[in-house]
C-alpha cells in the first residue's frame, strides 16, 4: 500500500489538489469540532491597533515555545503581523462573544471605538478581560491554501488567575463549557 510518504513530492501536490470536498462541505464538517476563540492583534505601520477573529491556534512547541496561528490572505491582521514581524493572541472569555463578533469582520473592519484594551510590554494591543495572552515574534510563515501559517515564538504570556472559562465555537454558534 502506497502512503503520501512514500510519493514523490509533485505527486502528493497533485493528490492534495484532487480533492473533491467542497469549502461548505469542509466548514460544515469542520463546524463539529468545538474550539477556543481568539482574537490576533498587531500593530499597523502607522502604529494603530488592528486584529481579527480566529479560531485556527495551537501549540506546536514547548522547546522553544512555538504557536501558531492561520490567517485568510486578505487579512489586514496578516499584513501588519507580516510587516510589523509581532503579534499577540488574545484568548476570549466566556460571554466575551460581542468582541469576537466585531474582531470576525475583519482587521481593517472591526471598530476599536468602545474596546477596552491596553498594551503588552512590547506595545502590542491586549484586549480587557481576556482568559490569556500571548505576546509572540513571527517566527515562520507558510502557505496554507487560501490562508497563511504564521508559526510565532511566544516571548511572553499573561494568564488571568481567576478566569472565567474560555469562549467556545461549535457548530456555528457560541456554547457554554459545562465542567462535570
């Protein structure tokens, strides 16, 4: 049995390009799978804050402390986490879903009017109230189809002690984390 291992790289290209699963059928399949919520902030050239919604984060390291986060090519977050070389991820409290619904329409969209936030030590926008921060340095970037993979070395983090429990996504709409 052949496995992607043993293709020639042109070879899982073209695999990987045959697939027959649509974008809705891949968003709706992908909508079971509950996960944090988060918002990406930076910095853009002219110093103003800017982020966007994202749900794609994960660990990829302890040693060294890797994360990382996918954003849509047509991000304004994206350009200025590629142009400012830094980005935070703000990790989204329970009923923190009004901001999460603001950050989703996009970096050059969402309103920073009314949005408590201040600064991590390296300037970086901290939204008010959140479960977590990470202050993170780009530390690699890849294509991944229509988004970017942008791998960040975490430089430090800032963890309240007593959270809430975090903001969840599941099956297109928020839910409650029911701890047993």
């Amino acid at each position: 049995m052949e496995t992607a291992v043993d293709r020639h790289p042109r070879e899982r290209r073209e695999a990987a390009g045959s697939s027959t699963v649509s974008a809705e059928q891949l968003r709706h399949a992908l909508g079971h799978l509950p996960t944090g919520v988060t918002v990406v902030t930076s910095l853009r050239a002219d110093g103003e804050p800017v982020g966007t919604t994202v749900s794609a984060v994960c660990s990829v390291s302890a040693e060294p402390a890797l994360l990382l986060v996918c954003l849509a090519r047509s991000s304004e977050t994206l350009g200025a986490v590629l142009e400012h070389r830094q980005f935070a991820v703000n990790v989204l409290a329970d009923g923190q879903h009004v901001l999460s619904n603001n950050f989703a329409r996009g970096g050059g969209d969402a309103s920073w009017d009314g949005i408590d936030h201040g600064r991590l030590q390296t300037g970086l926008p901290r939204l008010t109230g959140t479960l977590a921060a990470f202050d993170c340095v780009v530390h690699e970037v890849t294509t991944g189809g229509d988004h970017e993979i942008v791998i960040g070395r975490v430089r430090h983090v800032h963890v309240e002690d007593d959270a809430e429990p975090p903001l969840l996504h599941w099956r297109g709409d928020y839910v409650r984390l029911v701890q047993t």
